[in-house]
C-alpha cells in the first residue's frame, strides 16, 4: 500500500522565519532584489516543502521591506541564518515572473550614492494605546520600549551588535516614537498576530509596544493625539 504524507500547513513562525518569509515576497515583486538575493543566498538542493497558513500569508504584509536598501539589510542579517535557509530555497524552486512595469519614457542620470527623490527613512518603533484609556505616561512607554529591545536582544544572545538591522538602526539612532489608540479587541487580535509571526512587543497598562522592524500597520487603529 503507497504512504501518503500529508504536510501541515505552519500556523506560527518564529522572528527570523518571518523576516525571510518577507523578503521573499517583495523577491517576487522586484527584479533587482530577486538577482541579488539571488547571489547573496546559496539555497538547499533539497529542502522541507514549506507550506503557511492563510491568516499567516495575510499578516506577513506587516514587515514588508519599506526600500531594496532595508530588504538588502535584511537579508545580510539572515544569510547564515538557519531559519531561514529552507525559507529562502523556496523562492528558487520557480523561476522568476517579472512584474509589469510602466515605462514613463524619460532617461534619469544617477548620481552614485543618491537614490533620485528618496531619502532615508528612520526606524520608528509603534506603540498603540487601548481607546478611553490614560495617556501613555513616559516611565510606562521608556519600559515597554525598553523591554521590546531586551526580547530582540534575547533572540541574538544579548550582543546589541548582532540585532536585526531595523531594531539596531532604531536603538543606535533617534529612537523615535509614533503612538496610534485601537479598541480593546483590536488590541488583542494585534498581540495575536505579533505571537504568530514571532515579531517581538510588550504589553502593559493596556499599551502596546511593537519592534521597529513593523512599518506597514493593517489594522483598524487611529493615530493617537497627544
């Protein structure tokens, strides 16, 4: 009688499996980026079939790259990672479809080391507030920042130097702050999804605090103002 293997779909990542997962997406929506991971990465031969669920597929939106410099960032950190190895042997199983592309017709000269009409972007670590609630006293928002950089230095041995790129940027740079308020279920379902992608947050006094690396928010929040 022939064995039939049912491979499960993974219904949690951990933090570096995710970050691969979303250099693979923005992989397939840019050429550039798809040659130098490419040559950055020496993927498996052989490799787990690796299979996400829905609700994980949706979220992975979240740390989509900002810019190729930030995805480049992020894929240097993760090339010896284990994690992600079979993560990224996966974008290498199919060849690459190119995304079309409008061609508006007019010849730019690049200056080296100028990115035409981009400037850099500071890494900004999230923190949403319950709605109604107190405003966020600054010893609770200095504690709860404080203890997102300890998990992220958990995930790396306690070697600040070894952090991922955008909480290392953060931590090193203006650690700068951006406050947002959500309704008490929305909260819960934003812990949820952070837990389910790895992505290291704190909670207390019905205030949450989300790494750096999170740049793209799709829940149902509203900026909070202070």
């Amino acid at each position: 009688m022939e064995t039939v293997t049912i491979k499960k779909k993974r219904v949690c990542l951990s933090y570096e499996e995710t970050l691969a997962w979303s250099l693979v997406r923005y992989a397939k929506g840019s050429s550039l980026f798809y040659k130098d991971l490419q040559k950055l990465i020496s993927p498996r031969l052989s490799h787990e079939p690796l299979l996400l669920s829905q609700k994980i597929q949706t979220r992975l939106s979240v740390l989509k790259p900002s810019s190729k410099e930030t995805a480049m960032r992020r894929a240097l950190w993760l090339k010896e990672k284990e994690a992600a190895q079979d993560v990224f042997a996966t974008l290498f199983d199919e060849p690459f479809a190119s995304p079309k592309q409008i061609v508006i017709g007019i010849a730019v000269g690049i200056i080296p080391g100028v990115t035409l009409g981009k400037f850099p972007r500071r890494k900004i670590m999230t923190f949403i507030c319950e709605a109604g609630g107190a405003r966020p006293k600054i010893e609770v928002v200095t504690a709860l920042s404080h203890e997102v950089l300890l998990r992220s230095l958990f995930l790396v041995g306690g070697d600040a130097q070894k952090l991922d790129p955008d909480t290392h940027e953060w931590f090193f740079d203006e650690r700068a702050l951006t406050f947002y308020k959500a309704k008490k279920e929305t909260l819960a379902q934003i812990k949820s999804d952070l837990r389910m992608l790895g992505i290291p947050y704190a909670f207390r006094n019905s205030i949450l605090a989300i790494s750096p690396a999170v740049e793209h928010l799709p829940w149902n929040i509203e900026p909070l103002i202070t």
